[in-house]
C-alpha cells in the first residue's frame, strides 16, 4: 500500500509565509507528477501547482511569483513554499502524486491540510 502525509500549514497574517511537506511510503517503484491542490469552502478542488520527475513546474496563474513548489525524489516528498499569503490563499490543500507500484501508476492523494490567511 501507498500512503502520503502531509505536514505544515496553519494560521498566518496576509503577507506572511508557511511552508507544506508531503512524503510518500509503502510499496513505490517510481514517482511521476507530483502536485498541490487546494480546495476552499464552496469551490472545486483546484491545481496549484505540480512539478513533474524531472523539475519542470506549472504554477496556476493566482499563485506565481508567490509559491514553489519542489520535490526530493530521493524522498519520496514535495514541498510548497508559500510567500506573501493572501485571505484567498484560504484553503485546504492536498498533495498528489502520481506512484506506480508494483505494476502500474494509480494517483494517491494526501489527508488534507488546513492553510488560513486572516489578520
């Protein structure tokens, strides 16, 4: 079985920082795409950005200029750094990734974590 944990996130004040991990275990044998989603009270679940195994990123428009996203493949992790946070940045966020086991890839989420952006 895969799983991945998330750690991070919280409260901060619009204009500060915080930072999101999500680590992979169990049965991997290689790593594709892997992403941040977030999700806010009435909307859909939406891309924040993604950085695929071999470094590129995508970054949703919203979100430029202010988040990174990097990964340790050796690690099995992603990482967000998110800077100069605004209220609309509000949100649960989940990591993605893109795993193949044994046989085949399959896309394994993380258990959500709660990122608020209030004075």
């Amino acid at each position: 079985q895969v799983q991945l944990v998330q750690s991070g996130g919280g409260l901060v004040q619009p204009g500060g920082s915080l930072g999101l991990s999500c680590g992979a275990s169990g049965r991997i044998s290689q790593i594709g795409v892997m992403g941040w989603y977030r999700q806010a009270p009435g909307k859909q679940r939406e891309l924040v950005a993604d950085i695929t195994s071999g470094g590129s990123t995508n970054y949703d428009d919203s979100v430029k200029g202010r988040f990174t996203i990097s990964r340790d493949s050796a690690k099995n992790t992603v990482y967000l750094q998110m800077n100069s946070l605004k209220p609309d940045d509000t949100a649960l966020y989940y990591c993605k990734m893109n795993i193949r086991g044994p046989v085949v890839f399959s896309d394994y989420w993380g258990q959500g974590t709660q990122v608020t952006v209030s004075a």
